[in-house]
C-alpha cells in the first residue's frame, strides 16, 4: 500500500519526560502536568530532564525536582545543583517566593502547591522559580 503525502511534517518525537508522564500512575498526574508546563514557562532557557527516578528541571545545573510520593499535594525539592558544594549558597527569596517553601537547609527547600489553589498560586511560583535560578 502506497503512503499518501499530507504535506505535514511527522510528529517530533517525544522527550523522557513526556514518556515518564505518559505512563505515570499518580492520583495527580493532571496536576503535575500542569505545574511542569508552569515550571518550564517561568523564564527562558529552562530544560528537564529525568533524574533522580523524577522529572528535573535545570538551566546550566539542576535545580527543582518533582517529589512524587505525596498524593494529596504536588511538591518539588528545590536545591543547587546535583552535587554537594564546599560551600552552600544561602537562597534568599522574596516574601512571595518564601511563602511557598519549607526550608530544608540553607540550600534546598520542598515547595508544596495544593492541587485546588494552584490557580491562585501560579504567580508566586513563576516568582520562586526565576528567583532561584537567578541565584544559582
């Protein structure tokens, strides 16, 4: 059978985190979904990767990685990188950006975002992540 020409381009084929959602059985899928997309538009230049068993998002290193074992929130880790430094970096963030993290240490915080205030947090968010990639 002769292949008919559409004039359209095959589709690009996906990336490893478009395949991890794809198949991730978690009762927030949607929503890690759509906080992933959130991430990703928050500045230019963002990229993910899966690392750490989860999707992971960088810009010249690692920065922000969805923890996936809550099922009631969404939640990320934000850290400075993948290796420990000599010297931990002191994140200072905004009241806006603060407000949505739990400090780990001086350097890594867990970030939970409710599933039915997500909309309301979007900006504060967006803030949190140009904030810290800035200072990374």
């Amino acid at each position: 059978m002769k292949q008919q020409k559409t004039g359209k381009l095959p589709p690009a084929p996906g990336n490893e985190v478009d395949a991890f959602l794809e198949v991730l059985e978690h009762p927030l899928r949607d929503d890690v979904v759509r906080v992933r997309a959130l991430l990703l538009s928050a500045m230019p230049g963002i990229s993910e990767a899966i690392k750490w068993n989860a999707p992971s998002f960088r810009t010249e290193e690692f920065f922000a990685t969805f923890h996936l074992r809550s099922t009631e929130d969404v939640q990320l880790v934000f850290h400075t990188g993948a290796k420990k430094k000599a010297t931990k970096a002191k994140v200072v963030l905004s009241p806006k950006a603060d407000a949505l993290v739990k400090w780990l240490d001086s350097d890594r915080a867990l970030v939970t975002l409710s599933p039915s205030r997500l909309a309301s947090q979007k900006i504060a968010f967006s803030t949190l992540v140009r904030e810290w990639v800035t200072q990374m």
